[in-house]
C-alpha cells in the first residue's frame, strides 16, 4: 500500500512563570517600548530552576501522544531537537524516552539551533519511509539557561518552552509534501555558545568573561533571516509546485515580529495567514514552531487538506522549510 508521512497528533508544554518587558526594564538599561517596537515581544516564559529540557519536553511529548491516541510504546524513535539538552551528554531524547515510557524507541538529539524541529520533521518522514512506524519528535530549548541577564542586547530576545508532534503514515497525497533544509556554516560564528566545548571547556577564565552565556550578532542573523526566509519559502513551494496562494496558515519561526512581517510582505502572505504568537512567548528556539503549530491546531482554525508551510532559521547558521497537508490520518 502506498502511504504519505504527515503529522498524528501535536503537544506543547510552556513553564507558568512569565516575564514581562517591564521586570526587564528592572534588570537593564531598556523599555518596553523598545522591546515591542524592535521585536514584537511583550513576555516569555522562563522554567524554573529544578526543570530541565527533559522535563518541559516529556510533557510536550505525552500530549502529543495524546492527541494522536498513541501510547508510548507504539513509538520506535524519538527525535529531540535542542540546543539546551539536559547535560551535554547523554541525549535528551533518552531521558525522555525513559521518562515517558517508551521502551521501543531508539533516541537521539539533533543540534540545528532554531531550525532544528523542521530538521527534525525532515529525518522523521525519511526515517518512516525506511521503515520506522512512529516518531515523537519534539522541540525544545531553555534558553533562559544561557542567556546573559545583564546584556539587553540579547536578554530580551529568549523564552523557554517545548512543542512536539508524532510523525507517521497518512493517506497518499497527505503529510510532509515538500523540505528544503540547508546551511551555512559560514555564519556559525554569528551565534554560538563560546564556551563548555571541546573547543573551549569552561574555566574560571571562560565564566570571567560571561563566555557560557549565548553570543550573538544580531544585525548579521537578521539579515540572513530575512533573505533565507523568503529563498527557502520560494524553494519549498516550487517543490511542492504550490504558490503561497495555496498555504492556509504560515508559521515562521517566532524570532521578531520585523523578521516575520518583512518576509510575509515580500511572499505575499496576508496576516490572517500568518501565525503570530512572539508577544507571549519570544524566541523559543526549537520550540519556536511546534508550539506555534499546536496552537493552531487547538484553534480548530485548520481543515483536512488545508496546507502549512513551516519556516526557520537559526544557529549554525541553518534554515528549514516545509510544506504539509494537513489530515489523511489512516484508520
Ligand atoms: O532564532 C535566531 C536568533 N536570533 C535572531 O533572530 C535575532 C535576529 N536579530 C534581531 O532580531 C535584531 O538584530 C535585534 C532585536 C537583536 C536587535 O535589533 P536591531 O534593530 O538590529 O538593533 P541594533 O542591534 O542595531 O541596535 C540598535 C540600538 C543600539 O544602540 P546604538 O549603538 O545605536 O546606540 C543598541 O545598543 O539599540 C540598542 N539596544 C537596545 N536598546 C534598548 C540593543 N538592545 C537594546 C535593548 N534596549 N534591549
């Protein structure tokens, strides 16, 4: 029989404490006023100090299960984009897969920065179309963790969260139709974590100067996020031979709102197509999508057949793309 690889069912886990532009205004020399006005946001999520990615992302993974009325041990990979794994070693995917019961699946982390859960989504249709029946994959960063609460060029930028779907056999014609994944590497300096490598392992030197904090180069990945934006979306849909017509919702990833706007206007994407949900939760990195993609799914907003395209960018420097029909759910 031939089969289609889409999407079963979706979950997202988010902490409960927020923090708004106006603790950040306590914290450093800022406004709300800039926040809103240069990014879009207005708050994020921060975990508390006893929850790991593991944790937020067992969560996220259980309701996607869930949803998709599976239990853990139907699944036989897990797939765990992150950059803020629980320890550098071993995976987060084998925590969680220990956490949440899945005995059956093999696991792994993949590293793709904020383009990581669209990788992701890319290895899991590849990995069923060679024989894997269900993969959890599930996006998930604390950026909080290595974020510098005392540089207001970054600080105001990052949440945490975790959004995670189950990927598996749909009907012909369904499901992840299109990807366009890619990188430049020549950009891996523009945003990275300095120290706790091979390269640099931590020292008291490297703590001195604040090198275990995320540095970024933030008018060098905002252009790059612009141009990769539009290049990888035109990619996607002539692949899929779509034009953006076509697509019911578009979920960027959720960086800063002059980011999403600008790349909606150049592609012709009018806002209620465009899902936007940066004011409440900033960057959340790998979770940036997943989460955004099951809001919509709870908003009931999306029909059998209707077509997603997800796109982002993100450390390395890497982008992703892909275009999906939604439903054909099998039996
Ligand atoms: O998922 C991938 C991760 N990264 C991204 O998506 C980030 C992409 N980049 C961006 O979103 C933007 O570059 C930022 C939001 C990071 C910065 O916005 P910008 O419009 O590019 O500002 P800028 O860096 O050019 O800074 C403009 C001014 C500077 O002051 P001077 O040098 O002009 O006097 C900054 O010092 O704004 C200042 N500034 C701030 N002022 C108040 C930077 N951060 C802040 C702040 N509050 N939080």
């Amino acid at each position: 029989m031939s089969f289609s690889v889409g999407i079963l069912g979706t979950g997202r886990a988010v902490p409960d404490q927020v923090l708004t532009n106006a603790d950040l205004e306590k914290r450093v020399d800022t406004t709300d006023e800039w926040i809103t006005s240069r990014t879009g946001i207005r708050e994020r999520r921060i975990a508390p100090n006893d929850m790991a990615a593991s944790d937020l992302g067992a969560l996220a993974g259980r309701r996607a299960l869930e949803s998709a009325n599976l239990s853990a041990e139907d699944i036989d990979l897990i797939i765990v984009a992150t950059i803020t794994g629980d320890m550098p070693f071993p995976a987060t995917a084998c925590i969680i897969q220990d956490k949440i019961g899945a005995k059956n699946a093999a696991a792994f982390d993949l590293s793709a920065g904020c383009s990581g859960f669209v990788y992701a989504l890319d290895v899991a249709k590849n990995m069923v179309l060679g024989g894997s029946k269900r993969v959890l994959v599930i996006g998930v960063d604390l950026l909080s963790r290595v974020t510098d609460y005392s540089d207001r060029a970054t600080c105001v930028l990052f949440g945490d969260g975790a959004g995670a779907a189950i990927v598996g056999a749909v009907a012909d014609g369904y499901g992840i139709i299109a990807t366009d994944i890619g990188a430049d590497g020549a950009g891996a300096e523009f945003l990275k974590l300095p120290a706790g490598g091979s390269r640099r392992p931590v020292t008291d030197r490297t703590i001195e100067n604040r090198e275990h904090y995320l540095c970024m180069a933030g008018n060098e990945v905002f252009k790059f996020a612009v141009r990769i934006m539009g290049d990888s979306t035109h990619r996607v849909l002539a692949k899929a031979r779509l034009t953006s017509e076509d697509i019911r919702w578009f979920i960027p990833h959720q960086a800063n709102i002059r980011i999403i706007k600008s790349a909606a206007t150049r592609l012709g994407i009018s806002d209620d197509r465009l899902f936007i949900n940066v004011e409440r939760y900033g960057n959340t990195s790998a979770a940036s999508i997943p989460l955004a993609l099951d809001e919509i799914v709870e908003s009931r907003t999306l029909n059998d057949g209707d077509y997603l395209l997800v796109v982002g960018f993100g450390a390395g420097l890497t982008w992703g793309a892909a275009i999906i029909r939604w439903g054909g759910i099998i039996g």
